[in-house]
C-alpha cells in the first residue's frame, strides 16, 4: 500500500533540455509477403529535446538489421531495412529518478534486398522505400546526466513487414 500511495504522488516534471543517445537490442520481424525471417541486431543514434513539462521532441536514425536466408519468389538473399524518424515524446515521471515515456512519429525508411548470387534470380535485388507511421513506449532510469532506457518501439515498412524491436539505450543531457 506504501508503494502505491509513493507511485501516485506528483513528481517534478522539470525540462531535461537537449540530449544525445544511442541503444542497441532486438528487432523481431514479421515479413508478410517477403517471407520468414530471423531476429537480428537493431541499432539506433538519436537527439531530441525536452521542454518544461512533459513533451518532447526526438529525431533519429535506425538500423533495423538485415535479415538473412529471406526468401523472395525465386530468390534468397539479405533484407536491410534503416531509415530516419521524427516524434513528439511524452513522459510521466513517476520519481525522480525515474519515469515511463511514450513516443509517436514517422519512419521514413528504405529496405534493401540483396540475392545470394549461389541461389536465387539476381534480378529480384532491389530497393524500395517510403514512410509509414511509428510509436514506441520505455521506461527511463536517471542517474544525473546519464539516463539508461529500456524500449519497446514498433515499426512497419508498408507491405514489407512490421518491424518490433526491443532494446537497451544510454543518452546524455547537455
């Protein structure tokens, strides 16, 4: 009972300002049209910053891997997908020390196939691209400048798949 009447007390929402980060983790993906696939590496570099109360604003580019043994028609190869974010960040400090944020953007994102040239129709490489919405939601611990975030951030590549990705970042505020 403590700990609710301690959780449920209001916390100071001050600004954080500008801040730089990055996070590596997971990304899960389901392919859709392309095919099975594997979990890989994901890797994101971000900078944002955080006005007074509780918004914020974050842009960002991510790799969300590639993907290998990914069969398309006549072909097997790898898919890479990255791509470039934009959102609006929104945070409900809990303590202190720590806080749970939401975020919601656009992916403007680019995937690439490459065909193993041992099996499969090399005229099926190729590119496409686009954007498509995106949102993400985490837990954040403080420890001074230093913040350690755990994420969870879903992204989708129009027809190509739905990207999930799970992953650990570290950002420093200026």
């Amino acid at each position: 009972m403590a700990v609710a009447v301690a959780l449920s007390l209001p916390c100071n929402a001050r600004a954080q300002g500008l801040y730089l980060g990055g996070s590596v983790g997971a990304t899960d993906i389901e392919i859709g049209i392309w095919g099975p696939s594997d979990q890989t590496t994901t890797y994101k570099l971000f900078l944002g910053y955080e006005l007074p109360k509780f918004v914020g604003f974050e842009a960002a580019w991510v790799s969300l891997g590639g993907h290998e043994r990914t069969r398309l028609d006549n072909a097997e190869g790898t898919l890479h997908t990255d791509g470039w974010t934009a959102a609006v960040t929104g945070r409900v400090p809990i303590v202190r020390w720590f806080a749970l944020y939401g975020k919601a953007g656009y992916f403007f994102w680019r995937t690439r196939f490459e065909v193993d040239w041992s099996w499969g129709d090399p005229t099926m490489a190729g590119s496409r691209s686009g954007g498509e919405p995106f949102w993400g939601v985490g837990t954040r611990f403080n420890a001074g400048k230093f913040s350690f975030l755990g994420e969870f951030e879903r992204y989708k590549t129009s027809e190509l798949g739905d990207h999930k990705v799970f992953a650990l970042a570290v950002r420093y505020t200026f």
